[in-house]
C-alpha cells in the first residue's frame, strides 16, 4: 500500500466516525493539487487547486494549522483543522484537512439553552406533593453521596448500610412502602433492607 492509499484511509476513517458532518481533504502540497475527499460537502473536486501559496511557509515551521473558522457554500460555519505529512526527509508532502461543521452543533446548543431557560420555570407549588416521601429521600439520597464523594453505581456493601442508617436518622423509612423503593433503588434485597430496619429500631 503506497502513503497516499495510508493518508485517503484514514481520511475515509475520519469522515466516518464523524458523519455526516465532518470532511476529510488530502492535498498534494507539491503540486497544490486536491487528491482526495472523504464526505465532499464543501463542492470541491478531485484535481482542484488547493490555493496554498500564501501558506507554505507555516507547513514549514508547524505540523498542525489551525483550528480555524470559515463559512462554506451554504453559509454554514466550518471548524478546520489541517495536517501536515512529511515525507522520510521531514519535508512537507500531503495536507490533510478536517473541516467540521459546527453549525449544527451551535443549533443544537441554541435549542438546550431555551429549553433551559431558568425564567421559564417556577417554583413548585408548597401545596403540590407536599408529602412525596419519594422526593424527600431522593433529595437526601443525592446530597448524602456527594458529600460522601460517592455514586449509586459505586457503592459497597458498607456504603449501602451506611446510606440505610443515615435515611433511618431522617425518618425516610416512615413513608408508605419506603423500605421497597430504598431497596430497589439501592439495589438491594428487601430482606437485607429489613434486617438493617430490625438491628437499627433494636
């Protein structure tokens, strides 16, 4: 396999994993020609001029360019990035370009922020599941394993027995049912939960 198959692969490989909004360009710094293009969006063709008068010092000095913003064709915002590939006498040979399109990401970004927005959002009203027991445990439970620098999918045995008997002190186990829901949500057994509830109330 000569280089230029190794450098189109791993341009093909690139646009890919990124599809479809990355490009992947191998230019031919030699002879500022476009070689290859993995998920054209960018319209160019095959054999184009690849216009890199006005950059050829910095292939020199650098082996990344970039990143850089630029519009495409269709106003869309592109994020690029370019590699430079020597050849075995470390002289610049093939130009590898990743262009990204981030406009959809800013979309994106865009949409989260209003579906975010806090103004949009009241309160919950005292009155509105003023005794969600379910709440008032999932609210300590949260506070207890940050404050602990732990997670629910970390805990140890002991951590779980230490969780139980500190949602016992708050009184979470007066609720309807708790004892189930602290089970399941500890993945624990009901009868390792009930053996824990009879030591603590003695």
């Amino acid at each position: 396999m000569t280089v230029l198959a190794n450098y189109t692969a791993i341009a093909d490989s690139i646009a890919a994993l990124f599809y479809p909004h990355a490009e992947v360009i191998v230019h031919h710094i030699g002879s500022q020609t476009v070689l290859h293009i993995a998920n054209n969006f960018s319209r160019r063709s095959l054999g184009d001029d690849s216009a890199l008068d006005d950059a050829l010092d910095d292939f020199q000095h650098a082996n990344t360019v970039g990143p850089y913003e630029k519009l495409n064709w269709d106003g869309q915002k592109i994020r690029s990035i370019s590699a430079v590939l020597r050849d075995a006498d470390g002289q610049p040979e093939y130009l590898l370009c990743i262009n990204f399109n981030v406009s959809v990401l800013e979309q994106a970004h865009q949409a989260l922020a209003a579906f975010f927005q806090l103004q949009r959002v009241i309160p919950q009203p005292d009155g509105l599941f003023k005794n969600d027991w379910q709440e008032r445990i999932n609210t300590f439970l949260q506070a207890w394993l940050e404050q602990h620098n732990l997670s629910l999918r970390t805990l140890r045995a002991k951590d779980k027995r230490a969780l139980v008997e500190a949602l016992f002190a708050e009184g979470a186990f007066d609720g309807r049912s708790s004892a189930d829901y602290i089970a399941n949500v500890l993945e624990m057994g009901r009868a390792t939960v009930y053996k824990y509830l009879k030591a603590l109330r003695g």
